[in-house]
C-alpha cells in the first residue's frame, strides 16, 4: 500500500477570485513510494506542487468503477440540483460550469473565458468559451447561460443557491450581449458571483433542458441511471477540451457504508473509493492499492437546531461545545489525520480571525451551563448517517465524551437516504457534512435565516445576517475581511455549529489508476477530476 499523508504549502499566488480556501493550501504530489503505517500518525511537510500519480504516460480506454457513499433513493441528474456527495460526483462528469476549483482551490474559467467586474461592483460581463458543443451537437452559446441561471434562481428547481444568489440577482438580470458574451446585473455591489458559478449546482445545462435526458457539454455522457443503485456514463468524443477524457466510461455505484467500499476496492469490484477513516486505511495496509489523504478543512459538524429545545437556550450549545474533547476525537477517528477544530468554519478564510482563543474540553464549565439552563441531566438522541469518512466514529465518541457532563446521547443511525429524505433539518441534534470554501460561501449556504439552503441548524442571527449582506457588497477586500471576522466571532460566541475537527478527505485506488491529484477542495473522490482519470 502507498500512503500519501503530507500537508500542503500555501498557495502564495491566490487572490480574491479563488473559491475554496483562498490563501489555503497547493497539493502535493502522489507518490507510489510505500510508506509504514505506523507513519500516519505524524505529517511532514512538502515543497512539491499538485501532480498526477507516476504510474506511467496516460493510456486511452477502460471503464473506471467508483463506489461512493453517500446516495439513496433521493439520487439525481439534474445539474443545478446536487444535494449529495454522489450527486455531485456524477454532475461533475456530465455538466460543466462557468468556472470551476482547480486542486489547489483557485476558482480558474471552465465555460468563461474571461470575466469583469465594474468598477462599482454590480455588473460582471463573461466572455464564453467558443466552439462548444452540448452531448447532442447543440453549439454552446450564451442563450445557454441565461436559461441555465434563470433555472436556477426557479424555486422549483430546488437549486442549494437560489436563494442565496436571488438576494442578488433577479431572473431579469441575467443578460446575453452576444452569443458569446454574457452580462450579470446584480441588484447590489456583489463579489461572490465567481465563487457560485464553480459550484457544481451552477452547472450549465442547454436551452430546455430534461433532467430524464440529461444533456450537457462533460466530459461523459449519460447512458443509464438508476437511483440508489449505479450510473453509466460513456465518453464524449466532441469534448472541448483536447484529449480528454482517457475513459471510455465511468461506473459510478452507491455503497451503503465504509466496509462494503473497502471490501469492493479489495475485490476489485471497484476501481475508486471515497469517505474513507483511518480504520479503512489500517485494513488496506500491506495490499496494492494506493491511499489518498488530502488536506482540505473538511468539516463534520454537530447541529443543534436553534429553533427547538433544549437548543434554542444559547446556554445549552455552548455546554454541548465545552464537551467535546477534540484532540482525543481527532485521534481515535482519524488517526492524527486532520487537525482540530475551533466551531467555526473556513479556517484558511483571509477574514478567519486566528486570535479566537482554542475551546478546549470544560466539564464542569458544561455542567454549569446545563444547570443554569434546567437542563441537568440532559439527554438528546443524535441522529447519524455515514455520509462521511469517520461520520459515525465521531458520533460514538462524542456519546462517550458527554457522559462526563452527565449527557445521555442515544444514537440513532440511518442509512444516507433515509436520513437525508426524513431527518435532515427536521430533527434537534443531528449531523452534517461541508467541503472546503471560503467564508462567505459557506455563510451563505449555511447561516443566513431562511435564505440558506444547508441551515441544518435554523441560526438566524440579525447581526450576523446583516455583517454578511455587508460583506458580500463591499469591494474592499480589507473590510471583507474584518466583516467576516465579526461573523466568525458570532459563530464562535453563540452560533450552533459544534465543529470539532477539520477532518482528512481520504481516498483509495487501485495500482493502476491514474491522474490522481491531491485536492484542498474536499470534493471526493480527485475533486471529482474524473476527465483527467485514467487506466493502465
């Protein structure tokens, strides 16, 4: 087995147009060097910049076989409606987007060219890709782009950033200058249209679009598609960018938890796996395949609904934070991989205020707090799923961990579908999953009232809210920064995020897989990179 586990350096040439992790991390290079196990313990820096795997030059054919966690019944096509990590996956493989997050999470043109803002900051021009086809043959024009952003910003899409993105544009906003220019006229001074259209639900989709006939201008095309169960998609042969992709096809199967894609990689049912806890690369050690480990600030939070009780008492979040030991949680779920948290996201954010002191484990500061709320002997059921490597594994060990507060935590796990379908956002305490981004982003995703689509927790802050609006406006990208670490003092102060570790985004592959790079964004597996993928 060869065990990648090296931080990353700092990206010294980012600006303010990177999306995830800005002033974060550049990849290293994949090495086939088997290294012990007993290494994974510590990490060792490294100089090298973000590479594919050294296993010879890429060779065209073959049909890769990728078992994802994550999916159910609730799994999808439609571009611009991606909830889960399969989702995502698999969009990524049949959409492309306007720009998209290289490895070391820079936002880079996928779809534009080119893009300009004005100078008073709410109208950006994108200069459109030339000599694009969609899967049927249909020229990509900026036609596309105003169906694609008006379908969007529909309800009844069910789009994650509509209505984070309708705070700033209006259907009527979006405006096609030519059939290769387009114009967005938002309705304040915004800085973070960039930073959205690399998203996977920003995926640009043709005029009419079906999601039963999903058509798109990705690498693949769709071939078959059952939920819950396998994709196949095929190569597009008309595919703009030279080369690519190596694959003939993609398989892309939903695997119910962790042992079973284990299991799969070692069969060589699989080609790809995903999600993976230090536990599974203990069980890989000494085979043939190749264990990934990225560093991202993955986060696996705790939710506590700030509309129910007991969590709605500020009082009982902050106990439920001062229970977690987070340096013995980092250690027996990951194994020393990842690093600690501090109940705050986006660490690697320029505004992520770095003079916040450390919460540490505070029992009898908890139990204090639980008492003066009337919650003395309280006791909440976590509800769970493997939705993420070592998901479960931090549920278990923060039941044990709240005994010491005389917390009774009953464990309640679900498989990913039923969770998402039944429980997600609907229940006091639970868990959830987010992937690398910056600041912003993810606030608005997460923490703005009703707006945000992914606010599992219902925080619905005024200061918070209006420091946001005020954030994503400004051009000063000083202010920015002070703004956003004025609502990451909030978060930390009174927000509902228990956030105890950034955890390890670790992946595994068979020997003969190539173009594997490490990835900062935590977009699992290679960034979902899959054009740049080939076999041996």
């Amino acid at each position: 087995m060869s065990v990648d586990k090296r931080a990353s350096d700092p990206d010294a040439g980012s600006t303010r147009r990177t999306f995830i992790r800005d002033a974060a991390m550049a990849g290293g290079t994949i090495v086939g060097v088997p290294a012990l196990l007993a290494a994974c313990g510590s990490s060792s820096s490294s100089t090298s910049s973000t590479s594919t795997t050294p296993v010879g030059t890429p060779k065209r054919g073959g049909a890769l076989r990728v078992g994802i966690s994550a999916g159910g019944a609730t799994d999808t096509l439609d571009a611009q409606h991606t909830p889960s990590t399969i989702d995502i996956a698999r969009a990524t493989q049949l959409y492309d987007k306007l720009f998209q997050r290289d490895p070391a999470g820079n936002i880079e043109p996928m779809l534009a060219l080119e893009s300009s803002l004005n100078s008073a900051g709410d109208v950006l021009t994108v200069k459109l890709r030339p000599n694009v086809k969609f899967h049927d043959g249909k020229p990509f024009t900026s036609e596309d782009v105003v169906y694609s952003f008006k379908r969007i910003l529909n309800p009844n899409t069910g789009a994650d950033i509509a209505a984070q993105l309708s705070l700033v544009l209006a259907p009527s906003g979006v405006h096609a200058i030519d059939p290769m220019t387009v114009q967005f006229h938002f309705k304040t001074p915004y800085n973070n249209f960039e930073d959205i259209a690399g998203r996977t639900s920003s995926s640009i989709v043709p005029v009419g679009f079906n999601p039963k006939n999903p058509i798109g201008t990705g690498p693949f095309k769709y071939q078959s598609f059952t939920p819950g169960t396998q994709s196949t998609f095929v190569r597009n042969p008309n595919y703009w960018q030279p080369g690519r992709p190596y694959l003939d096809s993609i398989v892309t199967t939903d695997v119910a938890d962790e042992s079973t894609q284990v299991d799969g990689l070692l069969s060589a049912q699989f080609d790809v796996i995903n999600a993976l806890s230090a536990s599974s690369v203990a069980a890989l050690s000494g085979t043939a395949v190749r264990v990934v480990e990225n560093k991202s600030g993955t986060w696996v939070p705790f939710t506590q609904d700030c509309d129910l009780r007991p969590f709605s008492d500020v009082r009982v979040r902050q106990a439920m934070r001062l229970i977690v030991d987070r340096p013995q949680m980092l250690e027996q779920v990951f194994d020393g991989y990842g690093s600690v948290a501090n109940d705050m996201f986006s660490p690697y954010d320029p505004g992520y205020p770095t003079d916040v002191p450390q919460r540490e484990q505070d029992i009898p500061q908890a139990k204090s707090l639980l008492k003066a709320a009337g919650y003395p002997d309280l006791q909440v059921s976590l509800l769970t799923a493997p939705v993420s490597g070592g998901e479960v594994s931090m549920a278990e060990v923060f039941a044990t961990q709240a005994k010491a507060a005389g917390v009774q935590v009953s464990l309640q796990l679900y498989t990913v579908g039923d969770f998402y379908a039944k429980y997600y956002q609907k229940v006091p305490f639970a868990m959830d999953y987010g992937t690398n981004q910056l600041y912003l982003p993810n606030a608005g995703q997460l923490m703005i009232g009703n707006t945000s689509f992914f606010n599992a927790c219902h925080f619905n802050d005024p200061e918070y809210n209006s420091l946001y609006y005020s954030a994503i406006a400004t051009t000063d990208s000083a202010r920015r920064g002070d703004l956003i670490g004025q609502m990451a003092r909030i978060d930390h102060e009174r927000g509902a995020y228990i956030v105890p570790v950034f955890s390890p985004v670790i992946e595994a592959y068979a020997g003969n897989v190539g173009g594997i790079r490490k990835s900062v964004t935590g977009v699992s597996p290679g960034n979902a990179d899959f054009k740049n993928f080939w076999i041996a």
